[in-house]
C-alpha cells in the first residue's frame, strides 16, 4: 500500500465562497455550482475544479494553491501507466475545504 496524504483547511479568518452578487452570470447559472452549494459539497475533480477556480473566495484560493504547491514539493511520481507501474512516494488528493465530520469554520 502507499501512503495517502489528505488535508482540510478547517478554519481560516475568511468567507469560504463567494456571495450570489459576487459570481459572474455564467457561475450563477452553472448547474454543478448550484447543487453543490445547496448541498455543501464537492463530489468529483471536474466539480472541485471549478469550486477551486470559481466560487472560493480570493483568500481561499490562495491559501489552497500555497498549501498544494507545498505538499506537491515534496512529491515525486515517477508513474507509467502505459506499463501499468506506478512509483510515487504518497498519493496526493488536494485540499478541501472541510472534513466529513468538521466543516469549515470562519474564525473572526
């Protein structure tokens, strides 16, 4: 087995998402944003991106890339799959805002 690492930003000085007057109209209308903001959520890459990109605030944004650029520092993949071998030191999922059993916390 490989060793995973898994990080939550938990609780941070700042709003996690923007506002409905802060998303453009093409965010507002997106139907994956939408669902997942009801829900509190994020269910697969395609929709982590956009929530990383999109709906975060400017704050969260930065805070997220600087801890991804740090833990992806000291990762090496020296992976191929069209052999199927696989070498890497961790597996790396990205940081999430939140745990299943901590949501994010704003702490003013």
């Amino acid at each position: 087995m490989c060793s995973e690492i898994h990080v939550a930003l938990v609780e941070a000085p700042y709003r996690l998402n923007k506002t409905v007057d802060e998303l453009t109209k093409e965010e507002l209308y997106d139907g994956s944003y939408s669902y997942n903001y009801q829900h509190g959520r994020e269910t697969d890459d395609r929709q982590k991106e956009y929530f990383l990109k999109n709906c975060y605030t400017k704050e969260v944004q930065d805070i997220m890339n600087d801890v991804n650029k740090f833990v992806e520092s000291y990762r090496y993949d020296d992976s191929d799959g069209m052999i199927d071998y696989f070498d890497t030191n961790f597996y790396y999922f990205g940081v999430k805002a939140g745990k299943w059993n901590k949501p994010y916390v704003m702490n003013v």
